[in-house]
C-alpha cells in the first residue's frame, strides 16, 4: 500500500507507525526533510532526526534513498 492511499479506520484505530532515522545508514542526502509534509525532519550533526510532531505517513521511509529510515509498529491501546 503507498502511503498516500488512505488506510481503512479500524487500521489505523489499531496500528500507528513511528519513524526514526539509522544514523549508521544516513548518508545525510536531505530527501527526507524535503519530503516532510509538515517539515518535522531536521538536520543534526552526524545525522537527519524525526522530530516528535511526525504524523506517520511514511512518506520519508519510502523516499530514503539508502534504507535509513526504520518504521516502527506502535500499538495504540
């Protein structure tokens, strides 16, 4: 499923995604903070950091060029 499709409410009442950035797989491109729909991704000094207001839509983890961004699987309960 892109990320752009609209997920079904009782997934997305039971699923949440959170993103972080592998530091050891940055190679600090930017594709990812140019990607950001609500400009959440900042550049740090050894790599890009996924700020608190991310919306979880994904679209970072599916632009990153070298697999840096790691999506986590948050339960909502």
């Amino acid at each position: 499923m892109n990320s752009k499709e609209e997920l079904p409410t009782e997934l997305k009442d039971a699923v949440s995604w959170r993103f972080v950035v592998n530091g050891e797989r940055c190679v600090k491109c930017g594709a990812c903070a140019m990607d950001c729909p609500v400009q959440i991704i900042v550049e740090e000094p050894q790599q890009f950091f996924i700020g608190s207001g991310c919306i979880g839509c994904g679209d970072c983890y599916e632009i990153c060029p070298v697999g840096a961004i790691e999506r986590i699987k948050v339960d909502r309960d």
